[in-house]
C-alpha cells in the first residue's frame, strides 16, 4: 500500500476504515501499524504515541515507524501534529501546513545513514514538505470548510514538558510559528526514505507565554478533526502530479551496503 496517516494527539482512529492491526518487526525496533481500507482505497495508520496515547515524545520510535511504512510500500504520507500557537496568524483552533522547521530536539534517532554499513548520506532538506501534497491539500480545504494557513514554521522542542515563556520568545524571533514536539525528526527520516511527506499543524493551545494561562481548547476540536481527517483521506485518494522532486534529494558520498 502507498499511502500512510501518521497522526498525533488526539487522533486515534480513521471513521470508515476496517483495520487490522500488524506489528512490523524492522531493524530499529517493532511498530505497530493499523492497515485497512474503505471502498478499495488502502491505507495505512499510524498513531505516534499509540492507541493509547503512551509513547511520550521523546520516546516515538521514528525510525521504526517510518521504516514499518516503507516496509509496507508506503511512498506519500501525511502527519498531523497538535501544537502550540507562537504566531497570531495561527490561533488555537487554527490548522496551518508546515513548510519549514527548527529543530530543538536532542538525543533522538534521527538517521538512517549512521555511517559504516548505512552508509554516509546527505539528505536535502531546502524543500522539507512535499509541495505537490501540500498543494492538493490546499485545493480541497476547502470542500471540508477549512482554513488552512498555507505556510508555517515548526519548532521542534524535545519535550515532554512544555516551554517557558522565555523560550518562546525566543522560537518567535527565530522564526516560528508553532511549536510541538514531533515533528522532527519525523519529516526527515522520511525524506531519507524518498517519502512525499506533508505536515498539517492544528493548534491546541497558545504557546507559553503567549496569553495569561495555556488553556488547552483539544476538547472543542472533535469536529475540526474530523474534517481534517476526511481533508487528509481525500487529499490521499485524489490524483497527484509529483513533480517535486521530494524522492531524489540526496548527495551520496559513501552508498549504504545492502
Ligand atoms: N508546546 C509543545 N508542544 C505542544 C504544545 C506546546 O505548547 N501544544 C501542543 N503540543
């Protein structure tokens, strides 16, 4: 199956969709993977912190979970990541598609390429999202009744406690416009497996500091998600001209061993 949802808190389950679920034994680890499909469109679905929201940030297996989708023929996927509010374009409750990151993480697995048998490889990361996904999302929104900011720049904080407002301040000179704590390396393992791979940020809260108290608004967010559910099924269904070049980004100095 080619087509993937990798999706964060707050989303547990696809409507419609009978899945099995498999665990996928992969050199980094095992993961567990829902495989299903609705109507003869097969899919793949990925909750990050597990069905049961017990995986805290930091402790995501990425690369098993990336790798698990490839193993299984996945070649465009869509993320969906709860986050924080920096920018006041993007309010909570708000959704916006990711274009660019900053990456505050530490001390996750963030490579396939570790060197020796793996190889020594430079992935391109001037393009992060695939633009041709980012498009048909776009396109559709819409239909669903959605406002989607279409560019925004996730900050990639380690977790799993939240900001101080002093961070903040400083991720919005940075640049940022929202802020969560998956994001990455996510994106970019996935484009070391040539994946086309787009990110839909919805926004849960103002980031710390941003408002007198972080109010959390997920609770109010069950319709918006949804939509954004039914956005990513039908952005994944329709048609796509890949032109964007997503799955060959890489300068290969020493070739992985197979
Ligand atoms: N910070 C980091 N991650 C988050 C936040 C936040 O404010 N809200 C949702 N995920």
């Amino acid at each position: 199956m080619e087509k993937a949802i990798i999706a964060g808190t707050g989303i547990y389950e696809i409507p419609g969709f009978d899945f099995e679920q498999k665990v996928i034994d992969t050199p980094y680890g095992a993961a567990l993977v829902n495989v299903g499909r609705k109507d003869g469109f097969e899919l793949a679905f990925l909750a990050r912190h597990g069905l049961d929201h017990s995986t805290p940030p930091h402790r995501v297996n990425f690369r098993a979970n990336l790798k698990a989708l490839q193993m299984l023929g996945v070649k465009h996927v869509l993320a969906t990541y709860a986050v924080g509010s920096i920018s006041r374009e993007i309010p909570p409750m708000g959704l916006a598609l990711l274009t660019d990151f900053l990456d505050f993480t530490s001390g996750r697995a963030f490579t396939f390429f570790d060197g020796g048998k793996s190889g020594l490889v430079h992935t391109n990361m001037d393009v992060p999202y695939c633009p041709a996904l980012q498009a048909k999302i776009l396109e559709l929104a819409p239909a669903f009744e959605l406002n989607v900011q279409p560019q925004a720049v996730y900050v990639a904080t380690n977790g799993p406690r939240f900001e101080t407002p002093a961070e903040i301040r400083m991720y919005a000179k940075l640049g940022g416009d929202v802020v969560g704590m998956t994001g990455v390396p996510e994106v970019a393992l996935a484009r070391e497996l040539n994946m086309h791979f787009a990110g839909l940020a919805y926004s849960i809260n103002w980031a710390a500091g941003m408002e007198e108290t972080m109010e959390f608004v997920s609770g109010q967010m069950a319709d918006i998600r949804q939509r954004m559910i039914a956005l990513m099924i039908q952005t994944l269904q329709e048609p796509v001209v890949f032109n964007c070049g997503c799955e060959s980004t890489k300068m290969v100095m020493v070739p992985p061993e197979e």
